[in-house]
C-alpha cells in the first residue's frame, strides 16, 4: 500500500509504501533503493478465475516477500548460451 501525501504544488507524492506481507514499512525519503525493487500486482479479476468475477485485485510486495512466495516457480532467462 502506498501512502500518499500533498506536495506545496498540490500534488500527491509518495511518501511511504508498506509491504502488504510482511507489513514493513519502506520511506520514500529513506529506502529508495528497496521501493525500486518492490512489486505492484493489480487487476480486475475475470470470469472463472479463482478470484471473483470483477473484483479488484492490488498488492504491493517487497522483494524479499516476492521471492519466499514465488522463488521455487520461476526461471532464470538472462543465461547466456
């Protein structure tokens, strides 16, 4: 979840996102380098999926959290050869 606050032009600026897993909360201000790698997953879910239909779906997730939930299904692309 990001927060957002009001910049001095009137515009929202992020201010803090919080890992919708493991619920830390990451600084704009002091954690930029973790915010690069988190993960925004969102969607309208669709007709016979396992969500229901219509629903809108939205989670932000560190990297650290990704990779626990998800590490054992992927594949490494980028080898050479």
């Amino acid at each position: 979840m990001i927060e957002w606050e009001m910049s001095t032009k009137d515009i929202q600026v992020a201010k803090f996102i919080t890992c919708d897993r493991c619920k830390r909360r990451y600084s704009y201000e002091d954690d930029m380098l973790d915010i690069q790698e988190f993960h925004r997953i969102r969607f309208i879910a669709g007709y016979a999926s396992a969500f229901d239909d219509g629903d809108e779906i939205s989670c932000d997730l560190c990297s650290k959290c990704l990779r626990e939930l998800v590490w054992d299904y992927c594949r490494i692309v980028n080898e050479e050869g």
